[in-house]
C-alpha cells in the first residue's frame, strides 16, 4: 500500500490537465524472434470510469518480454562489441585506425613522382597519419593543409599529389562530421585522379570507395551505391575477383544494397566478400568476423535464425580458437549465439552458454560490473522459458525456476543500482573526457534496473497464476509492488539527464508503466485517480518517444 501512494504521489506530481478519461489504449507488439507459442503477442487495456475492464493474456506477454530481449541491452553494456565494420561516427583512436587509413593509404600509393618538393610533403603526410592516429585531429589537419600547399606549390593544382592530400584532407572531415568541407575535396581528388590515369584506373577506384563510406556514413544511400558499384566494377578490372581490397569494397557495396532493402543480392555480396578472406587465409581475422557477425543480424532481423546460428557458432568457434574463453570478446560472441538459441528454444544449451559467458565476466571483470547484470538477467529469462515448458508436466518444477528466477533479478537488481549510486557519487568529479563513458555505463546500468524490476514484476504475475491453479487463492502484492519499484527507479534518476535521457530507457519506462496498469484493473483496482493520472503518464511518453523518433537523424 505504501508503494502505491507514492507512486500516486509522483504522479500527480506531473501535473496532468484536467480531462475526461475515456479512453482505449492497445499494446502491439510484433515478436521479431517468433516461438511456438506465439508469433504475435498483444497485451492490452481498455477502461472508462463508467466500469473498469480488463483482458490479458499475462504467460504470452512474459514470453514477450523473455523473447524479445535479444538485442534489448548488448548495445548498451558491451565494452567491446564486435560489429559490422560500418563507416565510424566517433574519432576515438579504435575509430581512426581502421577506415580512415585505409582511406589515407590507397590513394596515394605508387601514384607519384618524387622532385626536390617530395621530402617536405611526404613529411607533412605522414606527420598528418600520425597525429591523426593519436586523436589529435587539430593538428592533423594543420600538416594536411600544409602538405596541400606544398603539393600545390610544387607539382601544380593538377597533380596526383594534390589528389592525395586533398583525399587526406576529406577524409580527416569525415571524421570530424565537416561533411560540407569533405565532399568537394572528394571530388576534386577524383577529377585529378581520372585526368592523370583515367576513369578506370585503380586510384580511381580507391577514391570513389572513400566517396562511397563518405555517404554511407550520412545514409545517403543511392550516392553511396552509385560510388560502390563503380569502385567495384574498377578493382574487379584491375585486381581479380579474388582480391582482398575488391572484397572490401564488395562487403560496403553488400551494406548499401541491404540498406536499401535489396536484402537477396546484399546476402550476396556479403557472402562472396567473406569468401574471398577466408581463401586468403584471413578467415580468423576481426575484419572476417566483422562482416560474419553483421551478415548473423541480417539473419536474426529477417527471422531467419537457423542461419543466424550457423554464422554464430562458426564465429565463436574461431573466438575460441584464436582468444579462448580468457577474452570479452569470445564472452559477447557467446552471449550473442546463447540469445539465439534462446529465441529458437533451445533452452537448455542456451543457459549452458549463458553459465559459462557469467563464470568467464565474474574472473574477467569487477565484482559489480554491469555486464554481470545484464548476464544474470539473460538466465534469468531462460529460467522464466523453462518454467513455461514446465508448467504443463509439473507445477512444482515450474515453481521452482520462476523462484531461481527471482533470485537471479534481484542480484541483477541489486547490481545496477549499484552502478548507478556510485556514477551518481562520481558525478561532477569526472573530468570531461570521462563524460562520455560515464553516460555509457549509466545507460545501460538504468537500463537493466528497469528491465529486471519490469521482468520481475511478470515473473511475480506468471508464480500466482500457477498458484491460482493449484487451489491457492492470495492477493498479488509483489507483483505491484516491484513494478512501483521500477517506475519510481526511473523517477528518481529523471533529473540526471547525463543518464536517463534516452529513447530506450524511456521505452522501459513505459513498459514497466503498461505492465503496472495492467495489473491494477486485472485485480480489481479501484482507484480511479491513479488508474488516470498512470493512463495519461503512458500516452505522454508515448507522444514523447513518437515525436524523438519523427526527428530522428
């Protein structure tokens, strides 16, 4: 009772406009990793004040939650994540060390001829790469002015040097997001380029694949594919189809295509891409196991998980390999294949995996890092799988994984609160180039608060329910009282908005907000203050994500 007139309290506290409520509100969601239960699961709520009703199927919505958690919190926790090589948006040095180089490197390379004014641009180049590497991008732009001038001054406006430098140049603004700055300097490194060798030279085709990432990473998808398609057809030409720069392109060219939902020919390409690595003996390499793992969430999104699985156990096979079971990497491979084949039922080889990824964080990492959290609530959800496989053989067995279930929610609980108080005491303190991280961990911390509490709450709802059916009639306290927790959770780090000012911490929000009002008018809830100021509360934060999302870059 006590939870519920605070949470009454906050609520109110929001200062909701009068008005009559009257209203239906229905939650769809499309299960994007379908099970034999159900493909598709709606929970929803309808009520006036003129009598309350209520219709939910609370097991369906639970597998929902366990189901659809896949891709709920890797992003936010992973220290390491390995994905797909997609053009960077950052200029941390991991950033800078790999496309941009690569954009650096392959223009200029056999491209020119050396005079008495070669020395002094080679040296600004090179200085340029170096600082560059360091991430001090300020600098690194002041050699590449300085090697622009010097090639323009020595060789004339319409040298390769000038190309290169100006290829150098472009692609330093494309890290720093100066798109306006770095869009002609492509295109005047290409005109040099075609008017030195021609259109079909191999220069050509570097630059025209930097032009393509230059788009990509603005998602201005057909000028990207138009630059991909041609930098190809030049390095097929010129290098031969088994090529690891041709593959590269190939693999960028396989990017654009799906994004442009030519999903069949992207699988192509990507394939062909990874096949060309591996017969040159780069099948183990983090660039291969890039593009295998971009090609599994190509699968997972088009529900084709079996191949998912296929690709995922050939990447952790060569984790295992190469890193062992001593490395964060192999730990978020496995995590990965373990969410799949929870989301195929393959429950009891998923919480095996999932056993072994919480053993290897907890030598791996501090005692309360946030990774074990995450980790705990994803056993958490398979106990929650197993419990409804057993339902329909023994009650008490599925009693009994719904309470080892609990257990593992509140030390997930108890874990990320944790983070967050001591975020919370370190606020202020951290130096600037500590923010960023510090709103990365308090992210996924508040994150996994909230989906454990929320998660809780419907492990709560499912452990009555079987109690109901063996004759045991009690009120359902817990269940509220957890979801109370998770909307007051999320109160009470509202103000920090270096941690809660997120679309996907808004959307736990509203989850947990749904499951609560859910619950009340199922029991019999009279309380029509709450029942409306909650209702309001729910449409408020739906109109909020609807319109973050609508001015979405």
């Amino acid at each position: 009772m006590r939870m519920r007139q605070l949470a009454a309290k906050f609520l109110r506290r929001t200062h909701f406009p009068p008005q009559r409520l009257s209203s239906s509100s229905e939650i769809t969601t499309s299960n994007a990793l379908p099970n034999s239960l159900s493909s598709k699961t709606k929970c929803s709520y309808k009520y006036g004040f003129g009598g309350p009703s209520w219709r939910m199927n609370s097991r369906d919505c639970y597998l929902w939650t366990v189901l659809a958690g896949q891709a709920a919190i890797i992003l936010g926790i992973n220290a390491n994540p390995v994905l797909a090589d997609e053009p960077r948006e950052s200029s941390s040095q991991n950033d800078l060390d790999t496309d941009s180089m690569f954009g650096f490197r392959k223009i200029e390379d056999g491209s020119v001829i050396s005079n008495e004014h070669t020395a002094k641009w080679r040296l600004f180049s090179d200085k340029g790469r170096e600082v560059f590497l360091q991430g001090k991008l300020d600098q690194a732009e002041k050699f590449f002015f300085s090697a622009l001038q010097e090639a323009k001054e020595g060789f004339g406006e319409k040298d390769p040097h000038v190309a290169s430098s100006c290829n150098n140049l472009a692609e330093l603004f494309r890290v720093q997001k100066q798109f306006d700055k770095a869009e002609p300097l492509y295109w005047e490194a290409i005109k040099i380029l075609e008017e030195s060798f021609g259109p079909e030279d191999i220069r050509v085709g570097a630059a025209l694949h930097n032009l393509g990432q230059f788009y990509l990473m603005q998602r201005k998808l057909d000028e990207a594919d138009k630059c991909y398609e041609r930098a190809v057809k030049i390095k097929r030409r010129v290098l031969g189809l088994n090529h690891t720069d041709y593959a590269d392109t190939l693999y960028h060219l396989g990017m654009v295509l799906y994004l442009l939902g030519k999903e069949k020919d992207a699988e192509a390409l990507i394939q062909e891409s990874i096949k060309i690595l591996e017969e040159n003996g780069m099948g183990d390499s983090i660039t291969c196991i890039r593009r295998l793992q971009f090609l599994s969430q190509m699968y997972l999104k088009s529900n084709r998980l079996a191949e998912a699985e296929d690709v995922q156990r050939k990447v952790l096979q060569i984790m295992e390999l190469s890193k062992g079971w001593n490395s964060m990497d192999t730990v978020i491979v496995a995590e990965r294949l373990a969410l799949t084949l929870q989301s195929i039922e393959k429950i009891k080889e998923a919480k095996e995996l999932l056993e072994r990824c919480l053993e290897a964080r907890k030598s791996l990492l501090p005692e309360h890092h946030i990774q074990i959290a995450a980790n705990l609530l994803h056993i958490a959800r398979v106990a929650m799988l197993n419990s409804n496989r057993l339902r329909k053989i023994n009650i008490s067995e599925a009693i009994a994984e719904l309470d080892k279930a609990k257990d593992l929610l509140r030390s997930s609980t108890r874990i990320a609160r944790q983070v967050l108080n001591k975020l919370r005491t370190q606020k202020g303190k951290k130096q600037k180039n500590g923010a960023s991280e510090m709103k990365r961990e308090g992210h996924a911390a508040l994150v996994i608060l909230l989906q454990s509490l929320d998660t809780l709450g419907l492990v709560e709802t499912t452990k009555q329910e079987l109690l109901e059916s063996q004759g045991e009639h009690l009120p359902n306290v817990e269940a509220e009282n957890v979801l109370l927790q998770c909307i007051s959770s999320y109160k009470e780090f509202e103000a920090e908005k270096l941690i809660s000012d997120s679309p996907k911490i808004k959307t736990e929000y509203l989850s947990c907000m749904k499951h609560l009002l859910s619950l009340m008018i199922d029991t019999g809830n009279k309380d029509k203050v709450t029942l409306k100021d909650l209702d309001y509360e729910i449409k408020r934060v739906e109109a909020e994500i609807h319109d973050r999302s609508k001015h979405k870059p």
